[in-house]
C-alpha cells in the first residue's frame, strides 16, 4: 500500500482521484481484463466519454468503493 493520495489521469491535472474508470480495449485484452484511469470530479465526464465513444468504458465506481471492493475482507 502507498500512502500516496491517487491523482487524476487527465493531462496535466494534479487532482485527488475520487472516481474510477474501469475499460478495455476488445482488441488487444481478454473481455475479464480491467485497466484503469483515475477521475477527479471535475474531469470524470470528459474521460468517460472518450473511452465511452471507443467502446472501452466498462464502469465508473468511486473511488473509495473500488479499493472498499479489491481489500479483502476482514473475514477471509
């Protein structure tokens, strides 16, 4: 685990992360493969749409929810 806040991918933005974009590409990833970019609220729409128009998007979750989700449980 990093103690480093997750940032936005968009070019150039220095953001904390809230949301993640879960995509792939058909045409080189297995349809199970997940990649992933991170979103900060004011560039989620912008990203979406561009992996969206190419078929990539996947889902979109929040952040806190993805790692809530990739954590194992207590009860494991």
């Amino acid at each position: 685990m990093s103690d480093e806040t997750p940032i936005c991918s968009a070019k150039g933005c220095r953001a904390d992360a809230v949301w993640v974009l879960a995509w792939n590409n058909p045409k080189i990833h297995t349809p199970e493969r997940r990649k992933t970019w991170l979103a900060c609220e004011e560039h989620r729409e912008h990203l979406s749409q561009f992996l969206g128009v190419r078929g990539f998007l996947k889902d979109v979750v929040l952040l806190k929810e993805w790692e809530s989700e990739a954590s194992p449980s207590p009860d494991s």
